[in-house]
C-alpha cells in the first residue's frame, strides 16, 4: 500500500487546556499512532519515591503515597533538562535526575486542616504541583477550588514526608500521563460504517459532520479510507498542549528513525552472510 508522505496539519483551536487540530493526507494507522503517543509516550515528572516520617492522619502510607504520584507537576521548563533515573550514575537521587519535595503539616486547632497539593514544597521552582503554581506565594486559603486535597486533619494529628519525582512516561505509570483526554475522530458522518447505529436520525450529530440536518448519516462508501482525521489533546496540566504535540511527533520521528537504523544494519549483516 502507497503512504502519502506529504501530511497536512491544519491548527483550528489553542487554549491553555486544549489544542484542537486536523491531520490530513495520512494514514489511520499513523494517525492513531500519535494518539497513542501523545496519551503514553510524552515524559513529565511525577512524584516516585516517598519517605513518610511521621502519618498519624486516617489514611494508611500507601494510599497517600499514590495520592501523592497522582499530583500533576509542572514540567514544561525541566522535563528536558533531566534524566531518566535508570541512566543517571547516582546510587540514590540527585538534581540530575529527580526534584526534592518536603511536606510537614500538623493540626493545632480545633477546626480540620486540609493537607493539600499546596504545601508540597520543591527545592526547583520549575517544577511544583500544578494548581498551587498558578496561584500567589501569599495567599493562605485552603480551599478546594485550585489545590488538590490529599487528607484531612484534626487535633493532633499530623503527616510529614520526604518525597522525590523522576522523570517518566505514560506506560511505565498512568502518574507520568500528560494529557487528560485525546479526542479522535476521522468519519463524522459514518460513510465508512465503521460504526453501526441501531437508530441513526437519533444518534446526536457530530460537530464535524458534512451532512445537512435532515441527513443522518451518508450514504456507504464501500471505496473510502480515512484520510482527515480531527484531534483535541486536552493537557492534564504538566505540559502546555501545543508541547505535547510536538514532543508526540518528535518521539515518532525518532521511532521511524531508530527502525529504518535497525532494518538497514540487518540488511547490511544480511548482505555479508551472502
């Protein structure tokens, strides 16, 4: 099968959270193939290791220890700059590879005393929990509407730990995801019956459809191939969405790259046994 090696990218929509765009002159297989990289290839940083000292709050250590890892970091300015911890030389962590984060929280008053993502303090200030840096230095609210909460605390108890984030990728742990969600789609009007509807006129329309209102889908063809495809990569929070795309394409290029090496030393080695 010929591959059209001349891909169009038209960017329709960039917010803070999205990045909407459609990919044409391609492939389904390529284009699903950034999909899946954008969900579990692109690396940021997440919290991996996690020395409690002191919990004495309602939760036991592990279940804070996975709260913690499912804390967004920003990584923007630092995800380059590290290393994966598996390729540094330390015996232990150091700023190569990872980012040091320190919690030391005690309820002193009668009232509960939310721990959240806020008082998680890191030693880079590239890199913090997503919803507390996007807030002033001064505020004192512990408010639910932009931290994350991790446990409640009364009269005495308290919670302080030692914790590091590394450097990782979606397929080693869902933590290290950078976008939340990925819309896919490339037959807005079913023409391909890739999808059966039991009811099409009360199946809802999509927003990219071709169709007039009264059509519920159109008509069958038995010839077509995908070739527009319409994504939105919505950001979890680690990375802006325009940097997740194009770190997705850049992982890609260097997986083309890496088989092309691969296929022409075996069929260099293959030429000398002959």
């Amino acid at each position: 099968m010929p591959y059209a090696n001349n891909p169009s990218v038209t960017v329709t929509s960039v917010t803070l959270e999205n990045v909407q765009f459609v990919l044409e002159d391609t492939d389904l297989s390529m284009a699903n193939a950034l999909r899946r990289i954008f969900l579990a290839e692109v690396p940021t940083i997440a919290i991996d290791w996690v020395h409690l000292m002191s919990n004495s709050t309602v939760l036991h250590d592990e279940f804070l220890v996975h709260r913690l890892g499912l804390i967004p970091l920003t990584s923007e300015e630092i995800v380059d700059q590290l290393i994966y911890t598996r390729d540094c030389e330390c015996t232990d962590y150091c700023p190569r590879c990872s980012v040091e984060f320190t919690l030391d929280v005690k309820c002193n008053d009668d009232t509960t005393r939310a721990v959240t993502s806020r008082d998680l303090i890191s030693n880079n200030p590239k890199c913090v929990p997503v919803p507390s840096g996007m807030r002033e230095a001064s505020s004192t609210d512990y408010g639910f509407a932009d931290d994350i909460l991790i446990v409640k605390l009364r009269k005495g108890q308290e919670m302080k730990l030692r914790a590091f984030a590394t450097k990782g990728f979606g397929k080693e742990h869902a933590k290290w995801n950078p976008s939340a969600a990925i819309a896919f789609e490339y037959d807005p009007d079913n023409a391909l019956r890739h999808t059966t509807y039991p009811k099409p006129e009360e199946w809802p329309k999509s927003e990219f459809s071709e169709t007039d209102e009264d059509t519920a889908q159109a008509s069958y063809d038995y010839k077509g191939k995908p070739k527009k495809f319409f994504l939105n990569v919505e950001s979890a929070g680690p990375l802006k969405p325009e940097t997740i795309v194009l770190s997705g394409i850049n992982v890609l290029k260097n997986k083309l790259s890496d088989l092309l090496l691969q296929h022409q030393q075996q069929m260099a080695e293959e030429a000398l046994v002959i």
